[in-house]
C-alpha cells in the first residue's frame, strides 16, 4: 500500500480475502463474523497500522465535524421517516467522537423548495453533506459546489451519473422497475392491459428515482410479448375525489381488453389499492414500493400484491457512516452500494427486517 493513510475498506478486504461487509463488522464490532474471517482481518489491520477505534482518532485531532442531509419533511409512516431513522441511529453513534449532525428539509414535490435548501445549505460551514437526490439539474449543482469547496457527499434513494459522490446508497432504480416488468408480465395474459397510476403533488414532476423506475419497466415491457394496452392515471396527493374520478373514468371507458395488472413507482400504492377495495374491482397483480403501514396493511389485506423494499433505515444508517469514516479516518468505501431488491408478499412481511 501506498500510503497506509488512505488505506480504504476496499483495500482491507482483497489484501484479507473477505467481503467488504466482512471488513466493516470486523471494524465496528456488530454482526457476526467466523474465526477465521477476523483473524484474517485484524491481521490486516496490524500490518497496515489501523485502528478501529474512532473515538481514540478524533480525541487526537482534538477537531470536530459537521454533516448535513438535505431531506424532504416527512411524516409518520412515510418512506423517508425510515431514512431519517437510520441517519438518527449512526448520528447518536457518532456524537461521541465529534461528529454533529443536522437536517435541511424540503417539499419533495416542489423544485423551488429545493432550491431553497441548497441556497441555506451553501451558507453553512460544514464538512460532509447527504443528499436525497429529487430534482437532477439542482443535484449536480451542489454536487459541483461541494467538489470545488472539497466537501465529501454521499446520493441516497438515486444516483446520477458522471458525478463525484463519495458513494451511493440506493437501489438500482432502473433494474427494480424491470424486476416488477418481468413479475407483472409473468402473471397477466400478453393481451391483457397494464396500468401505471402515477402520484403528483402541486406540480408535474417526477423524482430522479420514480422516472428511472418507470423507464426500467417500460423498457422491458417494450422487450417483451406483451401486446396489450399501457393505460396511465395522474392521481394526486390527498386528492381522494378527484383520484376516484380520474380512476372511475379509465377503468369504466375500457374497451375491449381489460386491465388485469396496475404499478405505482413510489410508496402510495396504498392509494390505488384503496381505490379499488372501495369499488371492489379486482386485479390479477398489484405491485408497488415500500414498505410503509399503509402499504403493508393492503398487501396483509390481498389488495396489494407486491412490494418492493430498499432498506430505507440501511440507507441511512450507511450514508452517514461513510461520511464519518472519511472524516475521521480518511476510509473510502466502495462509490456504487445498491441495496437488495426485496421482493416482499404477505407471507413474508411479517419477516422482514430492513437493517
């Protein structure tokens, strides 16, 4: 190694011949980890003079650190509470050893609150930044901001491109909508139509992670033997009336084909499953994201017949402890960690354990 200072946990594993997460339990004493996988790892710890103790490091550099995530508000049983979450939980770990750690909030269905964000976030003298990525243009803004200014910043939920984030913490977004493609064309006849209902809020925008979902399910339908009818329904939030309306008109004007399967691409599936448990309309196959109380209460119910989880709380959690380990011991994970694409139905949800 080069230079035992920028020694990264990438480097740890392939000189130990263990995964990256083997590395990172061995490091920060959680989760198990074979006898042999951690003699392996301490001994390449020794050679490589690190050490573990974070708390010990930054009593010696007598500095301490700020970290801001800029977040959309969210409340109970929301997708980002879950985010939030996970930044408390390494936030608390890492009070100790001088890390503070606060949050920006933004309406994440409106552009120009963003924008506000980013213009309050500039101001700030901080040393690390988490960044949910909604509105592109505006993401790579800060993000060259922040490469010019030499502050590490970690994409949660998407990532962009040809961009310098420290790392990445997310699903593949792209990949995800083809996994609910092949599930959805698996279930229904080739024939047989397709509704994507799509949630809006005051504008028409759609967040980086929605339409590369949507672009991941297109895509593989077009690949596909599917010959039926895509049908699309702009719902709005808190907008039960006029959701009813709009979804009343498109079920009722069908001719012909049928529609036997619908998505939504973010955690309001619970809006169109209600829908149709009010009007008792059923559908071979419903699929959505996440796994918020609305949702896993209709897919327990049967209205809902899939979701699809990305350890929001992991997300979190692992974002602002990358940036920590950066700034406390200059570790540099791996740039791209996609999350696990869970596949969750009601006999298995009661499982599942998002950390």
């Amino acid at each position: 190694m080069d230079s035992k200072k920028d020694i990264r946990i990438v480097d740890i594993a392939r000189m130990a011949g263990v995964s990256i997460g083997t590395v990172d339990r061995v490091i920060h004493k959680r989760g198990r980890v074979s006898e042999e996988s951690l003699k392996k790892v301490n001994a390449v710890l020794s050679m490589v003079n690190y050490s573990p103790n974070i708390f010990a490091r930054s009593l010696v550099s007598k500095k301490n650190y700020k970290v801001v995530a800029l977040i959309p508000q969210h409340s109970t049983d929301d997708y980002w509470m879950y985010i939030s979450e996970g930044l408390e939980r390494a936030s608390e770990e890492a009070k100790s050893s001088g890390i503070a750690f606060e949050r920006l909030y933004f309406n994440q269905y409106d552009r120009a609150s963003f924008e506000k964000s980013i213009e309050r976030l500039l101001t700030l003298d901080v040393d690390g930044v988490i960044i949910a990525n909604f509105f592109s243009s505006e993401v790579v803004r800060i993000s060259k901001a922040l490469d010019v200014r030499n502050i590490p910043y970690v994409y949660i939920d998407a990532n962009i491109e040809d961009q310098n984030p420290l790392a990445y913490f997310g699903t593949h977004s792209y990949d995800s909508g083809a996994v609910a493609a092949r599930i959805i064309s698996g279930r229904i006849g080739q024939k047989e139509d397709i509704l994507i209902a799509k949630m809006f809020h005051n504008s028409k925008e759609l967040s980086n992670q929605v339409l590369s979902r949507q672009k991941g399910f297109l895509d593989y339908i077009e690949r596909s033997a599917f010959a039926g009818k895509i049908y699309y329904a702009d719902l709005k939030i808190d907008a039960h009336i006029r959701n009813f309306e709009a979804l009343d008109k498109i079920f009722d004007e069908q001719t012909g084909h049928s529609i036997r399967a619908a998505i939504t691409f973010n955690s309001t599936c619970h809006v169109l499953a209600n829908y149709l448990k009010v009007r008792d309309r059923k559908l071979t196959y419903l699929v959505g994201y996440d796994l918020i109380e609305k949702n896993k209460v209709l897919l327990k119910e049967g209205y809902i017949d899939l979701l699809i989880g990305q350890r929001p709380e992991l997300q979190g959690y692992r974002a602002l402890k990358v940036i920590t380990d950066k700034l406390l011991l200059n570790l540099q994970s791996e740039k791209i960690n996609y999350m696990p694409i869970d596949l969750l139905i009601k006999e298995n949800i009661d499982y599942y354990q998002n950390l």
